[in-house]
C-alpha cells in the first residue's frame, strides 16, 4: 500500500482529465510546491520520458529528475524519481463514471537514499500531508473551470 491514496472526482470527460494530467507542464498549475517542469526528451511524452521537476522544500529549490515507466492512454500512469536523495513513486488512474465524470485516483509513496532517509520522515511526508488538500482542490478546480 502506498504511503498517500487520494481520489477525487471531477465533472469532466476522462478524455479531458487525460490530456490535462498527461502533460507535465500543468504540474506547477496544481502542485504548490512544484515551480517548474522541464521536458528532457526529444519527441512527444510516454513511456520513458525524463522530466525535471524543480520543488520548493523548506524554501530552498530542489530539482528531482522523473521517469515515466507507465503510460496506458487515457487510463494510468506511473512515474519514478531517478535521482536525488528521495525519490518520489507515483501511479495514477483516470476512470470514467457512469454519469459523465471522471474519477482520478493517485498513489504515492517515496524512497529514501542516504540523507534522505532523515529527510523523508521529518521534512517530505510532512509537507505533502499539509500540500495534498490543497493539490486536490486545484486540480479539481483547474479541471472543472479551466477547460470549461
């Protein structure tokens, strides 16, 4: 089981919700401590795609470098840290419902490698319980509104 499981359901086609998530640039619309996303791979993003992740943690700018290794259009999605002292594990779904909407079920759990093994239980876990609410909130705002 993964250390984080949100599902929230959004009044949108999964096709919408598909297109909105599948493209890393969104990421900072919606994650608060994202600030920008670089593409690192030449040709249209999928199954192993690099792409750098630059985070807010403690105030200080951490960039962490991610790997698709699932990429199942419009339904899941997988993508691992491959860098760095924590490495992030995250795997989604898109799920239609019979009314229209679309449920989005994210997991995500983490690796700690060296001083991350400190930083993780103190500083990481910590601030995703705090950024989560508000992650989800956004995302089902930008969802919603942004694509009406």
């Amino acid at each position: 089981m993964s250390a984080f499981h949100e599902v929230i359901e959004v009044d949108r086609s999964p096709g919408e919700v598909w297109a909105y998530l599948s493209d890393p640039a969104h990421l900072p619309e919606w994650q608060r401590s994202a600030v920008s996303v670089e593409e690192m791979d030449d040709g249209p993003f999928g199954l192993g795609s690099r792409i750098r992740v630059t985070r807010i943690v403690r105030g200080r700018d951490m960039p962490m470098v991610m790997q698709v290794t699932e990429f199942e259009p419009p339904h899941a999605w997988s993508v691992r840290g491959i860098d760095g002292a924590v490495r992030g594990r995250v795997h989604g779904e898109v799920t239609p419902l019979p009314d229209g909407r679309t449920r989005v079920t994210v997991d995500l759990d983490f690796e700690a490698h060296g001083i991350g093994r400190l930083l993780l239980p103190l500083v990481v876990r910590p601030q995703v319980r705090r950024e989560l609410p508000e992650n989800e909130r956004l995302l089902k705002e930008r969802l919603e509104h942004a694509t009406a």
